[in-house]
C-alpha cells in the first residue's frame, strides 16, 4: 500500500512526535509499504537518509503559498497511489 504522512513535527524539530515518524515510516516501508512523508518545518535544507521519501515545506512561506505546496504534495501522491 502507498502511504503519505502529512506532519508539522519531524526531525530536527524536538517534539515528540517528531522523535517516533521516521520510526513509524520506517516500519511502514519494512512491512512492504511505500511510504513518502510531507513535512512542514522550520528548515528545509536537511539532507535525510530515511529509507522513504521525505518532502519538506518550509513553515516560514506565506500561509497560502505553504498550502498550496502541501496540497499539490498531496496530489501529487493520491495519483501515484494504486
């Protein structure tokens, strides 16, 4: 199954949930899933070594901008699904 984890807490960001969605993705992908994770988040140059797909969206844009990057992310994904 393809999944998509739309979140505004992933690493580097310090909340808690930020800490367990690289590992819930994680396991996703080794139970057979494809898993692309959208982030929204302070900075977007990380550079990630996760098994999965990760999109970050920069927090700082103009709200109207940040949502229509999320929702063509979103799009995007739905029509790459099965």
């Amino acid at each position: 199954m393809k999944m998509v984890i739309l979140t505004s807490a992933f690493p580097p960001e310090a909340e808690g949930a930020a800490t367990h969605l690289p590992e819930l993705a994680q396991s996703l992908q080794e139970r057979g899933h494809r898993v692309q994770v959208v982030a929204v988040v302070n900075r977007q140059e990380i550079r990630d070594s996760y098994p999965f797909r990760v999109r970050r969206i920069s927090r700082s844009q103009f709200p109207l901008v940040r949502d229509a990057r999320i929702l063509m992310h979103l799009i995007r994904a739905a029509r790459k699904s099965q």
